[in-house]
C-alpha cells in the first residue's frame, strides 16, 4: 500500500465537529470557532522510548498516544475536538499494524467525537508518532498552573500509581490480583477531559495532569505559582488492591510514577463543593490531598508522612528503556 | 543538557502574535481568534528522506522544514501565526546543531511574526522534525484545490524547477553560473504567503503549493474540481540561468520536481488583474500558464508541446534516498 492508499485507508468517511470547515484533502485543514478560546498541544511517542512491543500491541500504542495529548487538554480545561497525527513508520511495520495504530487513537477519539483533520506518513528508521491536538475552553477559562493561591485545597482525581503498577504486571511475570484492571489503566488511560470541562463555572482552578508523577506536577504548579504546597502522604489515593505490591515500589510509583493522566489541581476552599458536584456529575472520585501555603519566591512542596514533614522534590521522570 | 533546559534555551522570550493567551510553559498553548477561519497542517521531514546532511546545515534543515509547512498555509491562502514542532533527537546530533535547527526555524518565522508556542524534544535512533503551523484567512476565503471551474486561467508564481536545480549542483560538483541562487532557492525557499493574502478580495480562486513537482499538483486541482486542464509548456516560467542544464534535466525539474514551494492557481479570467495586482504588490512574478478547459468526472491534465498535446500524468514525487 502507497503513502496515498493508506491515507485514504484512514480517512474518516464523514466529520463530526460542526466547526469544522476542511478536513483532510487539501494542503491544510480549516475551521471556524466564535466565542471560544482555542488551545493546542503537540507530544511524540517514540517506540522503545515511550512503549515497547512486549507491552503494547499497535492499537494501544496509538490509543495511549492520543489519550496522553487529550490529558494534555484536560489539563487544561478545553474540550477536544480536533487532531493531527504524524507517523514515522519503519520498513518492518506491517500496514496492517500501522492501521491498528490508528484504530487505536480513532476508539478514543470517537469518544470525544474528535475529528482526525491531518498528517503525515513518512518512512524512517523507527516508529514515531506525533499528535497535535486542539479544543475549546469558554473564554477565559483555561487552566493554569500559575493560579494557584495561598489558602488553596489541593485535589487529586481518581488514584496514583496505577498505569506503573500495570507495566510492572506486564514486565514481571507472576500472580497479581486485578490484572487486567491495572493493564487497562497502563494501556488505555482515561483523560479526565469531562470532569475539567465541568469545573468552568469556577472562575480560578489552578491545573495540571500526571503525566510525569505527582510530585512533579505539583512542584510545576507551584514553580509556576510562586507558592509553597504541602500534601498529606495518608490521603493520597490509591486503589484497593494496589497494597499488594512491595511497600516501596507503591511509594515509588504514587509518587513519581508516570502517566495515570489523572489531574492535580487546586481550588479556593469556598469552591471546593463545586468541584466536588462537577466529580459526582461525571462518576469522577477526587480526593484533597493538601493545601497551599505561603506565597514563595522559592516555591516548595513538603510531603506530610509518619515520619514527619519532608521536602518532596521534583524528580525527572525517566521513560522505560 | 537535559530536555528542560533545551526547551527553556529555545523559548522565545517574548511573544508577537496579539491573539495568543499563552505560550510555552503549561500544558498547552491557548489563544483567541474571532472573526478568522482557522487553518492548520502538519508535515515532518526526516534525516536521510526528505534532507541529507551533505547537503543542508541543520541551520538550513530547520528552515526548510518549516518553509515547507508555511507554504501549505499559503496554498490555502492563509497568513501564519504560530508553530508547534516535534523534534527526535539521536545521540549524535550535538547540542549546538539541535539549536541551529530552531535558529533556522526562528529565522524564518520571525519574517511572519510566527510565535513557537508548543512542542516536544524526545530522544531516538534518527533526525525526525514534525511541524505543526497555525494560520488565518479572512472568513470563507480559504482557497481549495476543489474550485476551479470551465474557462479559469491557469497561473504559476516564480519560476519552475530551481530547488532541483540547486540540490544537482551540490550533488554533483562542477561549475555553475548563478550557483548560490539555486543552492540558496533549495535550501531557503520563499513560501508566497504574502501574494496569497493579497488575494483575499477574489472571491473563487483555486490554489496549491508545488511540493511534488507542478504535474502533481495541477493533477490535484483537477482531480478535487473534477476538471480537464490545458497547460501550454513554452509558457512555463523559468530563470534564466536554467537553460544551463541539460534538456532532459530541465524538462524533469519543472514538471515533476519538488519544492520549488511556488504556488499554483485558477482564476476566472475576470479577476486576472486583481491577481496581477497582488503579484505586483508583492513583488511576485505570476505568470498564466493554460486554462481549465470542460468540466469532467474523469479529470485530466494535457500539456500543449511543440510535438502536439500530450497528457500529464501525476507522477509520485520520491525524495531524496
């Protein structure tokens, strides 16, 4: 199959969006939105960097390419609508895998009633896959991580740990309780997109999405915040069979483990039922896990554990290698 | 230097576009446009595909990559405003020539006040630059390659072949007049996105950018205006040192040779002088080329020779290997 025919193969037959002016078919796509803010992101997957064939089929590996840029929106507080994909594909991938990477991203985005309007396929030495990513918040109600105030409730969506948790199952073979729950959690990560959109009617949420382990994110939000944010280790949430695995490793992965896609945000306290109305309105569990403190040039996070209070750093995350 | 200190050494310092709310530094860019259509495309180029080191700088690398994705904005007849880019990074490639890729891009986006507002640095076995550029048009005024009708003048800006004329001179050493004008022509191509804009009064005008060679695209109008299309062949533009090469050469380039990044159009007759005017405006040479003669379901491209009419087929554009 030529670059053209699998293009063709991928097309969708009809649109979705009702902005949408041009899909995929000319030199670019063209939309048209009143009254919305547009908000854009772009992220690459790159095979043996990002995933592995031992862990992922094709069709997750696209399904969780996707899922990690609509995160990114989420993030954000903007609904998707749009994306772009660019894929590098090596002379050793099957057009029938190449095809399931797309499935895999078209499953989740049908979810959302996304449009694929773009791309790329080239040929290269190694699969990649680049997603550009577009959607809408009411105006002026982007979320950012520099919103977060002293007196601020610090929340947590759903729980921590769980996508390492299922590529450990993956990678170690043994008995596990509820396999399949934490290979789903690794494989097909849920973006919390509808509980974000939900919070617009509050006018400040400071938020970001776990892509790369909690106390990074949280140390994001209070860099960018100028704030110090103190969390509680006892109410960080993790799921009913998680206490099955090493002590250590259910430290390691709640908190610097990558890639739940769960959102930590603040919120004023007088908002806080609000944000507990927008979780209950989309079967979302959110948790408060701390506050924010003083105002800080030098912003930074302390961890409340048995032991005590102990600074809790950003760690760099490093993807499987 | 680790990713985030090569994110913070690429990121602007301040920005220029007055619609954008927020640039890099959260988990998406966010920006606010009314009373536009929005226009977006994506293209990556890879080392060894689509550019080899010994024949580009990463200077000139990153240039053409993103002139590349300019020129499908002005094919649509849009003026860019911002660009995400996606970059993989093998371990050999330094850090200065990881940044001279963004000073090439930075040069030229900074031609159209073109903000970098997204974007990934992943690591990987090869070279691999994905861009996606955001633009605007006036409503309704995005320009298709579906709208050209019976009786339109055909039209070419600047002149045929001259990018392919560059890279055989840096392929093959030897002694060229005007050298450096076709090296520079394949290297630093002009996208012709201001003669594009200035069109925004016609009301139909088809349009496509010449990346695979004029016969490819010529095919596409057709093809997406269900049309016939006539194009004289000693009218096609060329510069005057082209002749130097050997005819068959010649013939090659300016009918099958990409990324001249000229653009190519339909016009009724009717609005010829607004689209004379424009190039005039611009500083661009616009030269008419044929017309579109019936309106067909089985559309075809014919080219008028000293040896009598010839069908043009569109022929696959290979790049480099």
């Amino acid at each position: 199959m030529d670059e053209f025919s699998f293009i063709d193969s991928i097309k969708q037959k009809y649109y979705k969006q009702p902005t949408l002016l041009k899909g995929v078919g000319d030199d670019a796509a063209v939309f048209r939105q009143q009254n919305k803010d547009i908000v854009t992101s772009v992220d690459t997957m790159v095979e043996n960097v990002h995933f592995a064939k031992y862990t992922m089929s094709p069709f997750h590996a696209g399904y969780r390419a996707l899922a990690a840029n609509i995160s990114d929106l989420a993030a954000m507080g903007a609904v998707p609508a749009f994306y772009l994909v660019s894929i590098v594909i090596p002379a050793d991938l099957s057009n029938e895998d190449a095809g399931s990477i797309f499935s895999g991203m078209e499953s989740l985005a049908s979810l959302y009633r996304m449009d694929l309007i773009g791309g790329d396929t080239v040929s290269g030495k190694e699969l990649s896959i680049s997603i550009t990513v577009i959607g809408y918040t009411e105006p002026g109600r982007a979320r950012y991580r520099s919103s977060a105030r002293q007196g601020d409730l610090v929340f947590v969506t759903g729980s921590l740990g769980d996508s390492q948790a299922g590529f450990h199952i993956l990678a170690n073979k043994g008995e596990y309780e509820e396999e399949s729950y934490f290979i789903e959690r690794h494989r097909m990560p849920s973006p919390r997109v509808d509980f974000a959109a939900k919070l617009s009617g509050i006018k400040r949420v400071s938020l970001n999405d776990i892509s790369d382990g909690l106390a990074n994110e949280v140390n994001e939000i209070a860099d960018a915040s100028q704030v110090t944010i103190i969390l509680n280790e006892k109410d960080l949430p993790v799921s009913p069979q998680y206490p099955q695995f090493p002590v250590d490793l259910q430290h390691k992965w709640k908190l610097y483990g990558g890639e739940d896609f769960e959102l930590v945000g603040t919120v004023a306290e007088d908002d806080w039922e609000s944000v507990k109305e927008a979780a209950s309105n989309t079967d979302t569990v959110v948790t408060p896990i701390g506050y924010v403190a003083e105002r800080s040039l030098s912003s930074k996070v302390y961890l409340i554990t048995d032991n005590g209070k102990i600074p809790l750093y950003s760690e760099g995350y490093t993807h499987l290698k």
